[in-house]
C-alpha cells in the first residue's frame, strides 16, 4: 500500500479471474481483501464485469467492512464506517 492510504498497518490480497470468453463476449470476476492489523478490521471488496459485445460493459459489485474492535473503539476507518457495506451496478457504453 501507498503513502496515500487510510491505512496505518494492512495487508492486501487480490484474485482476478476471467471466468468466460467467447465470441467477443467476456466475464471477469474479482476480489480483493484489505486487512487493517492495527484497526483488526477487514474490507472485502468484490466485483463481477461483464462484455456482452466490445462497447457495452455491464457491472455488479459490493464492499463489505467488518472490525473485531469493539463497538466503543471507532477511532479507525473500518470501525467508523463498518455500518457502510454497499451493493452496486452499472453500465458502461462507449461510442
């Protein structure tokens, strides 16, 4: 991680896959887990892209944070805003 982070102490994973390619039609998923040592907060971040044709893009994804500190100890970012999981889409067109 970066000096441009929020994070004092982490460590990342990330899995990228391409699940389906064919005929110019592309799906690729991926997660990426966020482990805050200091804050003992985790964020995992995940994400389904799909290609139906070169120009359209279509996608689906979630964040989930959760912290093992107590409900009292919000002094870190995950414990600030572990209430925050979020659900989203969208579609990309290019033209």
């Amino acid at each position: 991680l970066g000096s441009q982070t929020i994070f004092t102490s982490a460590a990342s994973l990330m899995l990228q896959s391409t699940v389906y390619k064919n005929l110019g039609q592309l799906l690729n998923a991926s997660v990426k887990i966020i482990e805050e040592i200091k804050d003992e907060g985790t964020i995992i971040v995940t994400e389904v892209r799909y290609w139906p044709a070169k120009t359209l893009s279509l996608i689906l994804g979630a964040d989930m944070l959760g912290t093992r500190a107590p409900d009292q100890d919000s002094s870190g970012f995950i414990s600030r805003y572990r209430a925050n999981d979020r659900v989203y889409g969208g579609v990309f067109y290019v033209f």
